[in-house]
C-alpha cells in the first residue's frame, strides 16, 4: 500500500483566526493552503462562467451549491503540489462535502482534523471590533489593531466602517451556520481519533505553538 499523505482540515469560527494558523502551517509543513473561499473570489474576479454562478450566492453571504464546491476542489486538488497532502480552509461545511473529499482522496490521506476553539462572547468581540477601509481595504480593530487616529484608515485616510455582515445580528447567525458546519467534522475526528482540538482565545504565536507542539508528534 502506499504510504499516506497528510491533509488537514481547519475549522473554527468566524474571526478564530485559522486562516492565519492554517497559512502558517502550510509554510512549517511546505503544502499547499486551499481556501474554497479564495478560489471562488479568484473565479469571480475572472468572471468565469462558474465565478458568475457563485456570485449570487456569495453576495448574500450564502453556502454556495455543493455541485460548484465539488467543481472547483476537485480541480484543485488535481493539481500536482497537493500530492504529499494538503491543508483546507473553509471547505468541508457540511456532510455532503465531507462525504465528497473523503470519495476523492479515497484512502490515500490520513485527515486530521484542527479545531480552534473560541468562545461565542469572543467570537462577537473579536468581530464586532473589526473595521475595514472600503477604499483601500486595509483593516483594524478597535481594541487589537486600533488606528492611530479612531475612525480614519491609517494607510489612506478614508473613514472606517463596520462590514455588512460583522453587524452583531449578522455575527450571531454566522455563529450558528458555523456551528452547524463543525458538527459533522466534529464527529469524523472523534471517530477516527484524528481531532486536534486548540484554544483560539491566546496569541496568535502561542497558538501556532500549540498546533505544531500537537503536529510535529503527528509526522515524526
Ligand atoms: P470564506 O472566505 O471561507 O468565509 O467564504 C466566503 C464565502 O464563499 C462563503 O460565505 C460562501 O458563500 C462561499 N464558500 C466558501 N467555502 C464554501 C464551501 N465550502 N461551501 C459553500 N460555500 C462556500
């Protein structure tokens, strides 16, 4: 049999900061980061036929059908560098797609499965503080990343605002599509003994230092 390879898969609530781990990782590991919401902007901003299809999803702040998801990872994960394994971010969201990377990866990887944890109080802390600049979009937060002067965009100088769907109402229902998407990973890493569960509410180095503290015992 050939030797397994390593995916792992990143799941935590908006603003737990496992788009910053999960890059992280892939650099100490050298593989591949695929973030299916990033290949649908790069798709949207190509304005291909499927960018224009998940478009109206979205804009709305809605899970795009699973039959585009499949597309676009399934393309993705055709591509050579993600041969030794691969780091996923945002993908799978549900049972149906966790049904389907499980069928494409067949049982060529081990998948583990990293949880960062944080707090629901946390959570719309974190988010509630963040404001972006709609002009040149760099972003702030009012407690972790204030700008110099309050309301004001250090880099251009335009005014900050709070994005559409950081607003607490919009956070709490975010809150709970998440927790509906980390039920079935939740059960898979318990089943298979491959969930790596991490607290989110420290730094973003000790963080870091926790997930490779658990992983490096992993790949030895
Ligand atoms: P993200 O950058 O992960 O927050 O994703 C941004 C948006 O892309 C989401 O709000 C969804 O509309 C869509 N999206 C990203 N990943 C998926 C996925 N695995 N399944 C369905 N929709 C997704």
């Amino acid at each position: 049999m050939k030797q397994p390879y390593l995916v792992f898969i990143f799941f935590g609530p908006p603003g737990s900061g496992k788009g910053t781990q999960s890059v992280v990782l892939g650099q100490k590991l050298g593989l591949p980061v695929i973030s299916t919401g990033d290949l649908l902007r790069r798709q949207e901003a190509a304005k291909s036929p499927l960018g224009l299809k998940a478009r109206r999803y979205t804009k709305r702040g809605q899970l795009v059908p699973n039959k585009l998801i499949h597309q676009i990872i399934a393309a993705r994960l055709a591509k050579r560098d993600t041969a030794k394994g691969f780091i996923l971010d945002g993908y799978p969201r549900d049972a149906a797609q966790l049904d389907d990377l499980l069928a494409l990866v067949q049982d060529k990887y081990i998948i583990w499965l990293i949880e960062v944890k944080v707090g629901d109080k946390e959570v719309i802390n974190r988010i509630s503080g963040r404001r972006i600049c709609n002009a040149c979009g760099a972003s702030f937060h009012v407690l972790y990343k204030p700008p110099k002067q309050a309301g004001m965009c250090d880099v251009c100088g335009k005014k900050l605002s709070i994005r559409e769907d950081d607003k607490p109402a919009v956070v709490r229902q975010r809150l709970a599509d998440y927790k509906a998407t980390a039920a079935p990973l939740l059960a898979y890493g318990k089943k298979h003994k491959t969930l790596i569960s991490i607290n989110g509410q420290q730094t973003i180095p000790k963080v870091r230092q926790d997930i490779f503290a658990k992983i490096v015992k992993l790949i030895k």
